[in-house]
C-alpha cells in the first residue's frame, strides 16, 4: 500500500516477461522498469518498455536506469528525458 489508497506490485507478469513494478493509484496504473547502468542497453530497454506498454494496453511507462559509479556526479545523474515511439511515451530517468 502507499499513501493515499494505491498499491505497488513488484514483478507484474506480462506473458512471459515481467514488468519489475507496477503502481496502482486512483484508478490509473504506472508502469516502471528499473535497470542498473552495466545492464542497460536501449536498444532491447526501450523496446522491452513499449512492448510492455503494449500489453497492458497504456501509453506512457518509466524506465529508471541506475549509475553507482561514486565518481559520477548527481547533477550527471539524476536526468530526464522523454522518448516517443508509434503514440506512446517512455519516460527515462538516470542517463
């Protein structure tokens, strides 16, 4: 549960993949994918994230990709950017 009436499930099966979280609040529903920098590979990330988005019939997700290098600044990486793709939106956060 988290504030305000909503509910977060972790591993939401799509077919044979699952989406790492899904969040559930005031009747809507907020797709994420988290991935850590050494895994990240757009190309298969974002395809992955549409695929998802696909599925479950919405039109916008987020992609959070995660930097541990302690030599990268936070300025570096905490960013945002916005990819369209075919009318649907991946919000990615991290690079």
């Amino acid at each position: 549960m988290i504030n305000g009436g909503g509910q977060i499930v972790r591993e939401y099966a799509l077919g044979r993949q699952r989406l790492d979280l899904l969040v559930r609040w005031q009747g809507s529903r907020y797709p994420l994918e988290l991935k850590m920098k050494e895994q990240y590979r757009p190309d298969t990330a974002h395809a992955q994230m549409f695929g998802y988005l696909d599925r479950l019939g919405l039109t916008e997700g987020w992609l959070a990709v995660f930097d541990r290098d302690p030599s990268v600044s936070w300025d570096t990486k905490l960013t945002w950017r916005t990819i369209g793709f075919e009318g649907k939106t991946l919000h990615l956060v991290g690079l």
